[in-house]
C-alpha cells in the first residue's frame, strides 16, 4: 500500500533562518507531488506541484522554493524564514493529475 | 472565478445530533470533481468523497451523506446522529484534480458529549 511521510512533525525557527521540509512517497512510482500551506483559520493554498524529477510548478511567489531530486521525494526549502512563512504545511500526492489528493501528516511551522 | 465557499466558520452541536455543513463552488469547467475532505485535531486532511459533476446523484455512506444539487452549485454534507470522533475540520473542494483542486476555507465542527 502507499504511505507518505512528512518531517519533521514540528518546527520552531527564528526569522531569517533556513528551512528544509521534506516529504516521500512509498509504494508507488512517477506520483504528482505538492506542497500546500494552510494558515491558522485559512484554508489550504498550494504552493508548488510536481508532475515528475526536477519539474517544479509554482503557484504563489514567495521566499520558498521546493525541489524533487528524486522520483519520491519532494522537499520545501526557503533560505530565509520570514515570520509570514508560520504555518501548517502539508504534502501531498496523487497518482495522476486529476486524481484524488492523498495527504500527508503535516509539519507545524513557527517562525520567531 | 474558480472559487469554493463554506460560509460556517464554526459549528456546534451536542452529540447525536444531524448536522448539514454547506459547500457552494464556483468553476467555468463543463465537467468537474467535488469533494470531501476531513481533517481532524491530528492535522492530516482524509479524503472523504469525490463527486464527478454529470453525477447528481446523492451518496449516503454509513452517517454520512451528500446532497449535490448543480442548479444551486452546492455539494452539501451531511452527519447524521453525530459522535465526538466527528470533530475536525472538514473541506469542500472543486476542480479537475491534482493541482487544479480549489480547497474552501474549510468548516471547523465541535461535537460535544
């Protein structure tokens, strides 16, 4: 069966520090990937997509960036935190583009 | 606009009560999925149902059930008798899948004992 991971679960960092999320995908090849961010009370907003290695679509400009270095993995990065950038992050995949999204546990930003 | 509206921030009920959380979507799709989403305290969202939009059908799946009505562009969700597990926060979203799902801002309810 397919499980996706997502860590770290909690992150506490100071403004202007880096960040490295990451997210995997198990039990299944080539998924379509994505980040969102929910902000508290917000809905969810996706920030980037990946329909395959190295190919990254972004949906909001902002000071993250997120790169999938391999079939599986897919990693938010930003090299400077900004106190806006707080908030619940979630990963996702689906098998094809118009599927049906799978998420993972979420990782809890707090940026100080 | 692709937009999704859930307009009840909050909602409380006491427990075994039904109660019907409202989903209005806005999309220039001919045809297109809606869904379901649950997302309780754990953080991680569920997926609960997707509806193809040539389907009217309502879906009743054990306490739950949904009312597509595509004259009104709503795709209501309804828990009947509900329990404290029942507690979350729950989306409605529009789209053709994928990256082209419109999330709500989402329903928070509080089922209480």
């Amino acid at each position: 069966s397919q499980t996706i991971h997502q860590w770290p679960a909690t992150l506490v960092q100071p403004v202007g520090s880096p960040l490295s999320l990451e997210c995997t995908v198990e039990g299944t090849s080539n998924p379509n990937l994505y980040w969102y961010r929910q902000a508290a009370g917000r809905g969810l907003q996706l920030l980037f997509y990946s329909v395959g290695i190295g190919q990254i679509s972004s949906e909001v400009p902002q000071n993250l960036s997120a790169s999938r270095p391999q079939d599986r993995q897919f990693i938010l990065s930003s090299k400077k935190l900004l106190l806006s950038d707080s908030g619940f992050y979630l990963c996702a995949w689906s098998v094809v583009t118009a599927d049906v999204l799978t998420f993972g546990a979420g990782s809890r930003l707090t940026v100080l | 606009a692709q937009k999704v509206t859930q307009a009840q921030t909050e909602i409380s009920v006491v427990e075994k009560e039904d109660v019907t959380l409202d989903c209005v979507y806005e999309t220039r799709d001919t045809t297109y999925y809606l869904f379901w989403y649950k997302q309780p305290p754990s953080g991680e969202l569920v997926f609960l149902i997707r509806r193809n939009s040539f389907d009217e059908q309502n879906e009743i799946s054990g306490r739950y059930s949904w009312n597509f009505q595509k004259s009104t562009s709503s795709f209501n969700f309804t828990i009947t008798a509900s329990q404290v597990v029942d507690s979350a926060v729950y989306f409605c979203a529009s789209g053709t899948g994928g990256f082209k799902t419109i999330f709500g801002a989402g329903t928070r309810l509080f089922v209480k004992a």
